[in-house]
C-alpha cells in the first residue's frame, strides 16, 4: 500500500521557523483554482505510486485556510480517483478550528487531525509569528472532540528562543494532561532562509546550547512515558495503536505520492518533486510541473539506514543486506561496532536500534554508518 501527500502552498502568514513551500493567498478564486488543479496532477500521475493507497495526508502550508468548500471539493475528488483505506489526515491551524471545519471533518473521511501548537506560552508564540494563543489551541482541542474528533495530534517546539526548561516543562506537562493519542515534538531548527535563521546571523537571538536541548528532549520522553505513549520515532509519541500511519511510510521504505507545489514523491527508486512555484503551477494547470532524481545505489543505502534509525523499530538487517548486499551492511556493521560497544547501539534479534537517549544527537552515529 502506498500514501498519498497533498500539499496546500497557501498561508495565513509565515512563521519566523518555517522553511515550507507556502505563500499567502492572493485571491479567493486562486483557492477555487488550486484545488482543480491538484486534482488534475493527481489524475495524472496516481499511478506512479505502483500501490493503491492507504492514506492521505494534507499538509503544507495550512490546508485548514482553505474555504470549506474547496475542502470538500478536495476531498470528494480524491475518493474519486485515489480512494483511501486506512487514514485520512488533514493539518490546521487552532485559529481556523471554527465549528464551520469541524462539522465538515466529521462529515468527511478525514479521521485524523494535526494541530500545530508549537508552544502554550503567548510571548513564544507571538515572538515566532503565530497568529493563536494558548487559550485558541486549548479550545480548539475541546471543540474538535465536541464534534466527536478524538483522534488529534499537536505538535510542539522546544528549543524556542526565549523559552527555558520551566516554559517548556508547563507547555509539555499541559498538552499532555489533554490525553490525547498522539504528540510530536521537535527540537527548533534554524532553517536557511527563515526569519529566525536571519535574526541568529544577526545577532538577535541565540540558540539553545546542547545541554539545555538535551535537558529537554530528556523531559519530554520521560514525562511523555509517564502518560503511556510510546515513542516510535524520534520526534512522534502515540499512545500505542495510534500511531500516525501516514507518516510512517516516509521512514519506512513504503512508496508515496505527493501532489502540489513543494511535494515530494518516492516509489522506492526515483524521487520527484513538484516544483515549489505557485505561479507556474497555476498556468500549467497542475501538469508537468516536477523533476525527477534518480538516486544512486549510495544514495538509496544511506536513506535506508536514516529512515531506520530514526524509528524504536530500527535496521533489519537481513532486510539491508537483501536489498543493497551483504558487502554493503557488513561494512556498515563494522562502523557500529564502537557504537554498539559504548551503548548509543543496540543489536538485538537481528534488528540495529539507536538508543532513545542518543537519537537527538543520532548524526554523530549516522554520519559513521552511511556511505
């Protein structure tokens, strides 16, 4: 089974982290056309994936500032064509979270939400350019669940500027008190190009040193492991069943489509990405608008081992050695013996697991492993 990405370019406004593909939108009508349009990239190429699907993801961007009704012109045209069996997963925004949406989710075949919250602290959010506050993610969550969604997912930031152990510890503990069945965390990354990364150059902000990163990382999956999730991968915890199945194709190996400017896309040997340019999108009307890159057999070993190792499943390497040869996991295998030796590794039942406490400094271990 394969997944299915669709990437929604349009923004209310751009936060200071981000480095996605997204652009205010200028028009009402340019929703209207953007929606035909990846329906038609999509009626084009929903064969390449070689897999029916099993999940859809909207992403981008906000898919949640798109008008509800484009919203369901979306969705109806993706059972159409590339009908989904397991998941359909839509991001939003708490602010657009309006009784309007969520009688519109409820009635669809969206089943999955992901809400981006970044933090509970209304000088951090404001600071990094969201348009909520605490209050505005916090309701959201009741009112999706008053509308019988449960299946919810926030995201958080750490790392933040301004944000200390005590910030970070009241945002995590509150999120978590909601008890929902899935949380991603991420450690702040200063993107090229971003505002955040512009002020770091100069000089107007500074980046969390290492120990307190760690400090962090170490609260979050203590505290996330007092409530019951699992952490699966490095930056996701569910509580065990919910996992985000979507998502899981990227670590993997399963094949994925991805539509609209920005996306990406990978049946298990080329890589195609549409290209981030609303504008030529527009004009050509959805068709024709990726390149494609064609990866080595290097390339694709040292994807397999990242991907891998990124999950609590870690490297099979039976699976390594048939996919790339046994010439290529032994030399692999000899690089992680000091790993294995020290305890950031483990090899256990044929499977090679970076340890949960090293996966937030995991490069120093991968950059020794791939080719």
């Amino acid at each position: 089974m394969a997944g299915l990405y669709i990437h929604i370019p349009f923004c209310h406004s751009k936060c200071a982290y981000c480095d996605f593909y997204s652009r205010p939108r200028k028009e009402r009508q340019e929703a209207g056309l953007l929606v035909e349009y990846l329906l038609n990239e999509l009626s084009s190429r929903n064969n390449e994936a070689n897999e029916p699907f099993s999940t859809v993801y909207l992403g981008g961007g906000t898919p949640s500032s798109l008008p509800v009704k484009d919203l369901d012109t979306l969705i109806n045209g993706i059972k159409s064509v590339a009908p989904a069996t397991e998941e359909y997963t839509i991001e939003v925004n708490p602010e657009d979270v309006t009784d309007e949406l969520c009688d519109f989710i409820s009635s669809s075949p969206i089943n999955r939400v992901s809400m981006g919250v970044q933090s509970l602290d209304d000088v951090q959010l404001k600071f990094i350019g969201r348009r909520h506050d605490a209050k505005t993610a916090l309701d959201a969550v009741e009112r999706l669940r008053r509308h019988g969604i449960d299946e919810i997912s926030c995201d958080l930031i750490y790392g933040l500027p301004m944000q200390d152990i005590d910030s970070w510890r009241d945002s995590l503990s509150r999120l978590l008190e909601l008890g929902l069945p899935h949380l991603s965390a991420y450690l702040l990354s200063y993107e090229p190009g971003t505002r955040l990364s512009a002020m770091l150059y100069k000089g107007k902000v500074t980046e969390t040193d290492e120990d307190t990163a760690v400090a962090m990382y170490n609260l979050l999956i203590e505290n996330a492991a007092s409530k019951g999730y699992r952490h699966y991968e490095i930056s996701n915890f569910a509580i065990p069943g919910h996992e985000a199945r979507h998502n899981s194709s990227y670590w993997n190996g399963t094949p994925y489509l991805g539509i609209g400017p920005g996306a990406h896309s990978y049946d298990g040997a080329i890589r195609r990405v549409t290209r981030p340019d609303i504008k030529g999108y527009l004009k050509n009307r959805g068709l024709n608008c990726f390149d494609i890159e064609e990866e080595s057999v290097d390339e694709r070993f040292n994807d397999f081992i990242i991907t891998s190792l990124r999950t609590a499943d870690g490297l099979n390497i039976e699976e390594c050695s048939l996919k790339f040869g046994e010439r290529y996991c032994n030399e692999m295998m000899v690089q992680a013996t000091k790993y294995i030796d020290s305890g950031a590794l483990s090899l256990l039942s044929g499977r090679l697991k970076i340890d949960e406490r090293h996966w937030l400094v995991s490069d120093r271990i991968l950059v020794d492993l791939i080719r």
